[in-house]
C-alpha cells in the first residue's frame, strides 16, 4: 500500500506568468478579462482584473479555473458531454462553481493536475484563447505541460 503521494504545484511566480500572457492576449484581441490561477485542490494562488472587465466575470474566471483542476479537463469538455444527457445537464448546472463552457484549462504535468487556469470577459473562445496564451506561457518556461483538450 502507498501511503504517500508526491504532488506537483504551480508556484506563485508561475502563476502570474500565466497571467501576463493571458491578458496580454486580451489586449491583442481587444478585450478586457479576469484571469484566476489556482492551485491543483482551487484553491487561489494569482487573480488578475483588466481594467474595464466586467464585474460578474471575476467569479465566473475563479470558477473556471476551479472546475478545471476539479475535474482534470477544460470546462469547455463539460457540455458536449452533458447536452447528451438532459437529466445530468439540468442536475449538474446547479452543482456550486461548476462552469460548463469554455475558459477554464488545467496545468497538466507528469499526469497530475498541478492548477488551472480561469479567463472570464471575453466570449468562451476568446476566453479560451487567453486561457491557452497562459498555458503556452508555462511551456516557454520550460515546464512540461501535457495536452488537455480543447478549451
């Protein structure tokens, strides 16, 4: 029997590198957006508002990024899944911070969820392709991060 796991953690100042990218890919698409960075449990590590972004955005960017490192996958992956099973889909939907469109990425590494990041402002595809500017950030630091669908 294990007893102990070992985890892997987005730090701190990976975090905001992660959102540096992403809203510099808001202002290359003209739009202003909320970036939330979390940990692999949610919990919260950077959080960022463009000026000008919506005030209802900054939760739904924190709760991207928590149901991506919940579940492992993008939050975009939740309705193609769900709209095939109504009873799933209208009981799931009033599940707390769950979001099931796109915007929120986890940080995949060595098979583990280490965080994930949420971008809210923008429409799902624009969120998605913040989002995916933060990933693309980790990588040119030299961190490994796997494949984890679409958006």
């Amino acid at each position: 029997m294990q007893a102990i796991r070992h985890a892997i953690h987005l730090t701190e100042e990976a975090a905001w590198e992660m959102i540096r990218a992403a809203r510099a890919q808001a202002q290359t698409l003209g739009i202003a957006v909320h970036v939330a960075v979390v940990d692999a449990s949610g919990e919260l590590i950077a959080y960022s508002r463009m000026d000008g972004a919506s005030l209802m955005s900054g939760g739904i960017a924190q709760n991207k990024a928590y149901t991506a490192a919940s579940f492992g996958w993008p939050t975009a992956s939740w309705y193609p899944i769900l709209a095939k099973d109504p009873a799933s889909l209208h009981g799931l939907v009033h599940t707390p911070r769950l979001v099931i469109f796109g915007g929120g990425l986890p940080v995949r590494v060595e098979g583990q969820v280490a965080g994930a990041i949420g971008v809210s402002g923008g429409t799902p595809a624009q969120d998605v392709e913040c989002a995916e500017a933060g990933i693309a950030a980790l990588r040119a630091l030299g961190v490994a991060v796997e494949s984890a669908g679409t958006g």
